[in-house]
C-alpha cells in the first residue's frame, strides 16, 4: 500500500470526503430522531384516546342499565330471526352490564406494548 506523505493532495480529498460524509450521517440520525420523537407524540396521543374512550365506555355501560341490554338484545335476536328466515328458536346469552365494562376495560388494560 502507497504511504501519503503530508501534503499529498489525496489525503486532503480522502479527508475532505470523510468529513463530508460525518455531517451527513449526523444529520441523517437527527432527521431520524425528529421523526422518531413525531411517531412517539402521536402514538402518546392516540393511546390518550384509547384510554379516555375504554372510560367512557365503560361508564356509559354501567349507566344503561340492565333493561336497556335486554332490549338491545332483543332486538338484535329479531334481527338474528329476520336474517336467518325463520329458525325462530334461537337463545341468546347477555351479560350482565357490570361485565359489559369489564370487557371494555380490556382494550385498556392489555394493550400492547412498543419495543424501544
């Protein structure tokens, strides 16, 4: 291999390039990190909506009550008897609205978590 004594002209051009190529792979990191810290803002803000609607939901089926789930169900079983073209003899299972809001807490309760 061919030694550059100090003032070879390569050297500077070698150096030149290297330097070059330093600020680009600097400002392409920091590009990469504003974009990162973008992503992470709207996924905050989006797992901020999940959150606030799983509470909402839960509320609201503990306020509706009992009666209105049993006419929720009802309707939906004429709506099963009316799809299927007269089975007619179909039983549906309902839970109770307690359980109702335990199922809308599962969203918030297992929700995935984002590597780093």
């Amino acid at each position: 291999m061919i030694e550059c004594t100090p003032n070879c002209k390569y050297k500077k051009l070698l150096e030149e390039c290297e330097g070059k190529r330093q600020q680009e792979k600097s400002s392409e990191l920091h590009r990469c990190k504003e974009q990162n810290k973008v992503k992470e803002r709207k996924l905050r803000d989006l797992n901020k909506k999940v959150i606030t609607l799983t509470i909402i939901a839960t509320v609201a089926g503990t306020l509706i009550g009992k009666e209105a789930l049993e006419v929720i169900g009802q309707w939906l079983g004429l709506l099963d008897d009316w799809n299927l073209g007269g089975g007619g003899n179909t039983v549906g299972v309902f839970p109770a609205p307690g359980t109702l809001a335990v199922f809308a807490l599962y969203p918030f309760i297992c929700r995935a978590r984002r590597r780093k």
